[in-house]
C-alpha cells in the first residue's frame, strides 16, 4: 500500500522554521498561508493510493511508491512514468508546478548515470545511490535549490563581499561538513519533505570550490530556515474568487542554511565545480525531471485552451471566424507540447540498459515552452478582453439585493447565468492577471534558466554535421557550367 495523503500531512508536522509576514511560523501544516496547497498536495497521494496500477511500481524492497522513483530499464516503463506525471499533473489542472514527481525524477536521473559519479568519487557515488533508496522507500516529497541567489549578478560567488552571500563550506570533520548561506529558488519548500541542494549558476574552479556542493538534509534540519515570500493563498478573497490561487499556491523560498551540519552519507558533490553542472547535465537528472515538467505543461495548456473556449462561448463570440483562428491557434500549439511530451517518452534512447529520452528533443522543448508561454496567456487575455476586469469585487456582493440585481444586469450572458459567468471570468483572472497567475507565468519563462541559456543548449546538441552535411552535397553536385554540360550532352 503506497502512502495516502493524511500519511503525508502528518510527515510535515516537523518543526521545521518557516518565517511569512515578520512571524516564525510554529505549525505551517495549518497555517493559513499554506494549508489548502499542502492538502491539494495530499490529494495525488490519495489519488495515487487509489490507482496504484497507474501510478505506482513495487520497489526491491516490497514499498509501493511513485513511479517518478522507478529506474526505466525498459520502454514500456519509461512510458508509464511520464503517463503517471500527466495524471497527477491533472490532478491540479497543471497549476502545481514543482508537484513531488519532479525531484525524484532528478535524482533517478542521476542514477541512470551513476558512472558519472563513479568516476568523481566512490564515495560520493555511493551515498547518492544510498539516498536515492532512502527516499525512494519513503516516496518523499521534494523540493530543490539549485540556484545563487542573485546578489550582484556581474559576480561570481566569491567576489560578493559576503563570502556567504551563497550557500558554502564553512567547516568539515570526520563526521561530515557545515555549510553557510542562501540558496534558490526553494518552489514547494513549504509542501517538501527534504530538499536536494545543487548549483547551477557558473563557478570558477578553484576560488569558488567552497560553492561546488549537492546533498540533500530535511527541511526541519536544525539551522535551516525557510523564508517563505507573500502567500497568494493567504490574500485569496475567496475559492470563489481565486479558485487557483486558494487551492494550488506551491509557494517559492529561499532556504537559508545557518551553520547547518551534513553528514557525509547526504554529500553527494564537493567542491569539484565540475562534477556540479555534470550532475545534471552529463546525466539523465535534467533529461527525467524535464520530462516531468513537459507532462505537466502538456495539461496546463490544455487547460488554458479550455478556458479560454468556455470564455468564448460565455461572451457570446465563439462562431466569429476571427475567434475560431484564434482558438485554433491555440490549440495547435497545446498541440505541438503534446507531441513534444510524447515523443520524449516513445523515442528514447539506451545507456546503462535505461531508456532515457532524447537530450536534444528535451532542449528543444524547454526552449520552445519558454518563449510559448506569455505568448499563449497573451493570447487568451486579448480574447477575454475587459470581461476579466469588470467583475463584482468579491462573492458577497451577490448577497446584497440591491447589488445582486445590478450584476444580473451587468453580467449578461446567452448561455450562462450572471453568477455562472462571474465565476468563469474570476478563474480566467486568476490563471492571467492576478498575482498568481502572474508569478506562474515568471515560473514557465525561467524555470529552466534564461531563455537564451536554453536556446545555447540546442545549439550544442542539434546535429549541425547532419544539417550542413545536406547543403555541402548540394552544393558539391554542381558548377556554373553544370547545367550546359547536361543540356548538351
């Protein structure tokens, strides 16, 4: 039996320290800023414990856990792992973005490629293979920071005058190492069980060894302290009026490590700047977690398709010509991600006797959602138009008689009542325009890194052999005098 969602409530009943709004929060599982997401959260563990076959594989040690955890030694179970991300990605229409398939999917990335690690250090290699079957016993729920916070973006860590602006070595002994400052961008730190800490920003070897660090320790680990930024939840006016935001803000932090102790069987990276990017990049952790993040993209434009139809057909447009290219429109690219998704997971290639997906189909498609997305959502507001302005200021003014009738006047709709397309056009602000839905839209441009970083990936990976190949046999199969040769002969 895998856990159910009241087991993974209970797990963050932790002590951890969580600061919001000046206060050290005691009990975060209950706490208005965070107890609906941590019980949607909940919900895809219920959901998975009610559909194991889907959504769940038997480890070697007999637990039913998620099957982000599985090891894709064969085509078929490469395909159910990305099927059970989308149906857990359906679970919350797409809005979870960091839901607790992701980072699993990271470290058994990593696995896949534990060579990598061989080679760096046994040692290190040997602890990460040790906590992949730790976590994957327990089916934790992670997060990751595998971010600098910004600082003076024009420096390397080293160089800020804080030498733990960035998280870093402070001391190690026999027992294993203390580390010092911040790390990013901690999305779902409140609803995680344990983080995984990497780097992904550039590192200079040698002056910045005491940053080349991963390992992963609890949340409620003594000296961590999570620093929550403002709730979207906790400002919800209402389900009724933000019915995404009071169901699924994940919430972002940054993870502040104040002289925290690791012991060395969590160290899985030290100070080797090289061994950091190679982590993710030189194994299949970026490949597997993206796969995730594809299948979950994959829901969340279908459901903004949605959306914006329903508010179609609402405002009375939906057979205008103009409207239906723009759905079209849409659609097609909902589309494009789609088969993008599914070609991830039925075209893979093998290495280790794994089935991982294609690099290169994996940078295209975290290049091309990058750039697609405030496009699409710019889209669907030029179609909504004022309709998601023009609202009533929240639900009680429908208990009000007199502002209940000025609605119903105001609110006019063919198809759908005033109450019914007040509804709708709240949902539509709250995907588009309301500060959650404005923070998502910043997650899906940068998630991934800066656009051009993910654009530079697929320069490195596309088959440039391949395409200039075809041009230099073209060119080569004739000459300025070609064409008379032939005609004369």
């Amino acid at each position: 039996m895998s856990r159910s969602g009241t087991d993974y409530v209970e797990s963050l009943r932790d002590g951890r320290r969580i600061y919001i709004n000046g206060e050290l929060v005691s009990d975060h599982v209950d706490h208005p800023a965070f107890k609906t997401a941590i019980r949607s959260a909940a919900r895809l563990y219920d959901y998975q414990a009610a559909n194991p076959e889907e959504m769940t594989f038997t480890t070697p040690t007999g637990k039913r856990v998620n099957r982000s955890w599985e090891l894709p030694d064969t085509r078929e179970k490469l395909v159910r792992r990305g099927l059970a991300a989308q149906a857990w990605a359906a679970q919350s229409y797409g809005w979870l973005g960091r839901s607790p398939d992701h980072v699993p999917a990271a470290i058994t990335g990593m696995l896949t490629h534990i060579e990598v690690f061989e080679e760096y250090d046994r040692k290190r290699a040997a602890a990460l293979r040790d906590y992949y079957e730790y976590a994957r016993d327990r089916d934790l729920a992670m997060t990751y920071t595998i971010v600098n916070p910004q600082g003076d973006r024009s420096k390397l860590a080293s160089e800020h005058e804080d030498k733990y602006h960035s998280l870093g070595v402070v001391d190690e002994d026999a027992e294993g190492i203390t580390v010092r400052g911040a790390k990013m961008l901690g999305t779902s730190a409140p609803l995680a069980e344990e983080v995984l800490v990497g780097v992904q920003n550039p590192l200079k070897e040698g002056a910045d060894d005491i940053y080349a660090l991963s390992f992963a320790m609890p949340l409620a680990a003594k000296g961590i302290k999570i620093l929550s930024r403002k709730s979207y939840e906790a400002d919800a006016h209402s389900e009724f009026d933000n019915p995404l935001a009071s169901r699924f803000d994940e919430n972002d932090a940054v993870v502040y490590f104040d002289d925290v102790k690791v012991p060395w069987d969590r160290v899985f990276v030290y100070k080797k700047t090289a061994m950091c990017r190679a982590q993710f990049h030189a194994t299949a952790a970026e490949i597997l977690m993206n796969t995730q993040s594809q299948a979950r993209y994959s829901v969340k434009l279908k459901f903004l398709a949605g959306l914006a139809r329903r508010m179609a057909e609402t405002t009375g447009v939906i057979n205008f010509p103009a409207i239906q290219e723009s759905l079209g429109n849409l659609a097609s690219q909902a589309m494009v991600i789609d088969g993008m998704f599914r070609s991830l997971i039925h075209d893979p290639i093998e290495h280790n006797g794994y089935f991982i997906p294609r690099q290169l189909q994996i940078y295209t498609a975290q290049a091309y959602s990058q750039e697609l997305y405030p496009a699409f959502v710019t889209a669907i507001r030029k179609l909504a138009g004022g309709g998601v302005i023009m609202l009533p200021s929240g639900s009680e003014d429908f208990d009000n008689p007199d502002m209940a009738r000025l609605i119903g006047k105001t609110q006019y709709s063919s198809v759908a009542s005033p109450e019914e397309r007040v509804k709708l056009m709240k949902l539509g602000w709250d995907a588009l325009g309301s500060e959650f839905g404005s923070r998502h839209t910043q997650y899906e441009m940068f998630y991934n890194g800066p656009h051009f970083a993910a654009l530079l990936r697929v320069f490195g990976a596309f088959d440039w052999a391949g395409a200039t190949g075809m041009v230099d046999d073209l060119l080569g199969s004739y000459g300025r005098g070609s064409a008379k040769r032939e005609a004369a002969e």
